[in-house]
C-alpha cells in the first residue's frame, strides 16, 4: 500500500492536532477528502514521503520556496543564523540590510516594517490606512485571499459592489459591515462602490495580480483606474503582493505592471522557507506607526535573524541573471504539455499562466473573476489531483491554488509531469 504510513499518521494527527492538519488547505477535503501525504524530506523540486515514495513538488509550500527545497545558499544561511543565536529581541545589522534590499527592489516602500506572517502584514497595511486617513472601511475583491484577521474574512454578498458577510464564524457583523466586496477586473462595480462608500472607505485592498483563486491578471487599466479612482475619494491603494512579490520578477507586481500602491504587504518568498511578512509604503504615511505614530503595531519575533537571514539568501539567489526568464521557459512548456494532452483527449482545459506560476481549470472558457473560478468543475479537478498524485506529482489539493514552479525544476522533470498529464487525461471517468 503505497500510503499506508501517512493514512496511519493522519489518524494518530487527528487525535491530537485539530482536524489532523495545521493549515485546512493541507487538508484533502476539497478534493473528496482522504488522508493527506506526510512528507518527511524535501530537496530541490523532490518530496519524499514517510512511506519513501518521491514526488516532483508543484506545491512550493504555497508560494515561497521559489529556489526549490533546501537551497544550499538558503540552508547555510540558516545555519550560520543558528549558530548566532536565533532571537535576540533587539535590533540587528540583517534588518538594515534586508530593508535595503526590499526598497531597492520594491521603491515605493519607503519605510518598511518585519512582522511574522503575511496575515499579520496585511492585518497592519489596514490599521496604517485606517489610522492615516481616518476612515473605518476596507474595498476588497472577491475570492482574495488576504490572510486570516477579521477584517478580511468577508466574503461578498449578492450583486456586483456589497458590503460583507462574515465569512468565518466568530468574525463580527459588526466588523464584516466595514469591508466593501467587489469583483475584480470590473471597473464598474468598483467606482459604484466608491460612489456610495467612498468617504467612508480607508483603503482598497488589492492583489495586483490575484493568486488566490488561480493566477489571474488584471484587465489592462484595472490597476490604473483603481489607483485613480481610490486615490480621487481620498482613499489608500493597498496591494498584498504576499505571493505576487518575487514570483514575476525581482521585486513585486507592482514594478512589474508599473502601478505604485501606497502601503505594500509582503510574506512568503521574502523568508526564504521561514516564516515571515513585512508591510511598508510611503514615509509619511508609514510615520503613522508607532514609535513614530499612533497606530501600535509589534512583535516579539519579529525582524528575527534566522528568518531574515534566510530571506536575505533567497533575494540573493533570485539576483542571479535568468532566474525568471528559465521559470517563464519552464511554465511555457509545462502549460503547451498540459494544453496538447487536453485537445488530444478533448478535455475541457483553460490555463492561466504567468511565468512560472499557472492555474489548471477544467469546463469553464475563461476566468477572468471568482466567479468563474467558481464555476470551474470541482470534481474534474479532484480526479485530476489524485491521478496526478498516485504518478507521483504533489499540487495543491484545490482548484483556487496555481502551480508553482521553482528554479529547481528541470525540464526533464516537466516532461515527466506533462507525461504523468497525459495518463491522467487517458483514463478521463467524465463525459
Ligand atoms: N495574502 C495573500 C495574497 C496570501 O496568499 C496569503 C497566504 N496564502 C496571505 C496573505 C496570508 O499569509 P500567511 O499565510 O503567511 O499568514
């Protein structure tokens, strides 16, 4: 039985850690449940399980191990950061240098800020544009992801510009009633919204290109109109490049589609594999944060050696030359594999795809929007995620997620996934 140690794992997990996982989307109740695989080692693009299987990894950790796994420039660095001492409580040289080295990539940080999460940096992005502009509302998108504060667990109502439903237990109306929902990509909905809320409304909450409900870019002007729009109601443009930064490009969406926000939350790639966020914008508008302002925010961890080392070792890597254009050449071949093994067995596929980032959504004809997200077939990609894992290749177990890929996959690799494709489309149970 090719599972049977993880399937024994996960009962003994679920005695003892809520529902067996630490994060639901590790969980495989998306995808018609089951136990999901307990990994024991990873290296480059490999997994290897506790029942010794190896997979080729598209999973990426959810994003931020965009080296590959136990990148030897990343581990020493971790390594050299053990040996110091990892928490020191007070401040380092690492800070300055890795602030440096975000501002430089990503200008329109000005002042920037470590915390540990990329919830927690968007969580703050929000307080600064509340504190800043005096104003309680949020606009969001709908089907972001922004991470798991209060604020941002709302999901839309019906009709194109709503104000929130809580969308977790134990998040307040009260709260939900301050976060505007609107689709993305539509310009209309958005200057609706503002017309009715505007002067209320702090901050637009934007994943310049979305990485949550699939890879999906904005129209051309989205971002521009947005910014224009937000700005002239007197609100704050707020991008979570908590997966776009470093995914596309040195440096975030942002640079790459030249549209400036003023407050930045950045996560994942910045920490190398440790955890960490940092959030930051404008001076004048960062000033509001104490010790400088009045708006609190702090942490016991943050700015912590190890995770800022470590983060400093992954932009170093990903200054080498190349980096981007080798995942844009990975991707494009890994999503022409996908695309002919689909029109061969006339499976229904759309791909979205930015360089090494893309989305495999089955029986829509675009998506442009949560909603047709959505609307993409659920139990086809369920099929395909376990046809895929029984040959080995480790994606996320749901449809929003996109496959990510590293600087470790080979193309041989590649080859082996589109392969492991054509088989799973072969043996397709639907009609
Ligand atoms: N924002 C975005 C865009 C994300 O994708 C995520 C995590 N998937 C978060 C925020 C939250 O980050 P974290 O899980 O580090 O708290």
């Amino acid at each position: 039985m090719p599972f049977q140690q993880s399937e024994q794992l996960y009962q003994e997990a679920q005695e003892v850690i809520l529902g067996g996982v630490n994060s639901p989307s590790r969980s495989y109740k998306a995808v018609g449940g089951g136990a999901p695989v307990f990994m024991k080692k990873a290296k480059g693009a490999y997994f290897w399980d506790v029942d010794g299987n190896q997979y080729i990894d598209y999973l990426a950790a959810y994003g931020p191990i965009i080296t590959g796994h136990a990148h030897p420039h990343i581990t020493k660095a971790i390594q050299a950061a053990a040996e110091d001492g990892v928490l020191y409580g007070t401040p380092t040289i690492h800070e300055n240098t890795f602030a440096v080295m975000l501002r430089e990539a990503i200008p329109s940080m000005e002042r920037i800020r470590f915390v540990n999460s990329g919830t927690e940096a968007v969580m703050t992005t929000i307080r600064v544009a509340r504190a800043y502009t005096g104003r309680n509302k949020i606009i969001k998108f709908a089907g972001c992801y922004h991470g798991h504060s209060d604020l941002v667990l709302v999901a839309a109502g019906s009709g194109p510009s709503t104000l929130g439903n809580p969308d977790s237990a134990g998040v307040p109306e009260s709260i939900a009633k301050e976060v505007i929902t609107v689709p993305f990509n539509d310009i209309d909905s958005f200057q609706q919204a503002l017309e009715h809320w505007g002067h209320q409304v702090a901050g637009i909450l934007v994943e310049p290109i979305v990485g949550n409900f699939g890879i999906v870019q904005p129209e051309p002007q989205f971002l521009e109109k947005v910014n224009e729009l937000a700005h002239a109601a007197g609100a704050l443009v707020i991008y979570d490049e908590v997966i776009t930064a470093f995914r596309f490009m040195y440096g975030g969406a942002q640079n790459l589609l030249g549209v400036e926000p003023d407050l930045t939350a950045l996560g994942k790639i910045i920490g190398g594999g440790l955890p960490i966020g940092a959030y930051g914008g404008k001076r004048q508008i960062m000033e509001q944060v104490a010790p400088l302002g009045p708006a609190y925010q702090a942490g016991t961890m943050a700015g912590n050696p190890a995770s800022i080392r470590s983060g400093i070792a992954c932009l170093e890597v990903l200054q080498e030359k190349g980096i981007y254009d080798r995942l844009d050449m990975l991707g494009a071949m890994l999503e022409r594999g996908i695309m002919k093994a689909a029109d061969e067995d006339n499976i229904p596929v759309v791909i979205n795809r930015l360089k090494g980032a893309l989305t495999v959504y089955f029986d829509v004809t675009e998506v442009k929007n949560y909603k047709d997200a959505e609307s993409s077939n659920s139990e086809m990609f369920a099929y395909f995620f376990k046809a895929m894992l029984k040959q080995k290749i480790n994606l996320a177990p749901s449809k929003y997620e996109a496959l990510f890929l590293t600087i470790a996959h080979t193309e041989e690799d590649i080859r082996k996934t589109i392969s492991a494709v054509e088989h799973a489309f072969s043996e397709w149970p639907f009609a």
